[in-house]
C-alpha cells in the first residue's frame, strides 16, 4: 500500500466544479458562531459536490481570514448565498418543492440510519446555533426532523462533524436510490 501523492487525486479545477452536476443538497447554517465551523462546512460542502449553502442570521461570510483557514479555498467553488432571516429561507425552498429538514433532537425525529432518500428530490439540511441548535420557529416550517444517533453522555456534536456525518450519509442514500 503506497499513500497517493496529490497530483495523482484528479482534482477539479474551479470550472470544472462549478460545471458538474451537483447533488441536490442545500446547507442552511443558522446563526452559526465559529468562522472554523462554517469554513469545516463548505469543505466538507466541496467534498460531496453539494449545491448550495445558506448563510443566515449571525453567520460570517466569506471572505474571511479565519473562515478559509478550514475551508482551504472551498469558498470559491460552493455556491453560497447570505439572507439574514432562515424562515424566509425555509419558505423559498418549500415553494420550490425542496424538501427541508432540521438536524435537531425533537419530537418525531427520525432517526440518520431511518432516513430515506427519494430519487428525484432536493433537500436542505438546517444545521443551528452552537448552543441553542436550530430554533423552534424554523423547526415548525420544517417538513421534518433528522436526529443523529448518539449513545454517550453528551448528545450533541461539534456543528461541522454533525454536518459531515449527515451529507454523507444523505450523499450515500442519493447515490443507490
């Protein structure tokens, strides 16, 4: 087993991402305080080819020094967009029959591994506030609620590794459907 050099991963160029298809997920970050999370975000937007990320509420935008340190140029090649109120965000997409979930521990949550992905749709995952989570008012306009299995006694993830777990499992389900 030899470890793979950077110039043998095929990396896209720029144009090249901006002209592939994406998969059809949208990240909402609400309300987000750490500029290393949302730079964790659209890394790990880049990674799956996701099309899209909100930047709401409190939520830094690029460019930001702090933000690239973790997001290592990603700003540049996921498509993002700041609206400074998520409802009215969660209401866009509805009406354009995207599918909107909260990543949240709630009332009839479905579980990660319980989630199915339908062929032919688009989804957008609202990932909350560090401390409060996704607030109640955008969980009400949600069409529902994913909850990540967690078995110790914290119960709740850093937002950027809640994110990576979640697009790749939703990015797995889209893939074999």
């Amino acid at each position: 087993m030899r470890k793979i050099e950077n110039s043998e991963l095929e990396r896209k160029s720029i144009d090249e991402f901006k002209q592939a298809e994406k998969t059809p997920i949208i990240v909402i970050l609400d309300n987000i305080r750490s500029l290393h999370n949302i730079g964790s975000v659209f890394r790990t937007g880049d990674a799956f080819l996701i099309e899209k990320i909100y930047l709401c509420g409190i939520t830094a935008t690029p460019p930001n020094k702090e933000i690239n340190k973790t997001a290592l140029g990603a700003t540049d090649t996921v498509t993002w967009e700041y609206k400074k109120d998520v409802l009215e965000v969660i209401q866009d997409l509805k009406s354009q029959n995207v599918d909107v979930f909260a990543i949240e521990q709630v009332e009839g949550a479905i579980f990660l591994d319980n989630f199915k992905a339908e062929n032919n749709k688009k989804y957008a995952l609202i990932f909350g506030n560090e401390v409060f989570g996704v607030n109640q008012e955008a969980v009400k306009l949600c069409d529902g609620a994913i909850e990540i299995p967690q078995l110790g006694t914290k119960h709740s993830l850093n937002i950027s590794v809640s994110t990576g777990i979640v697009i790749w499992d939703l990015f797995c389900k889209l893939k074999t459907v």
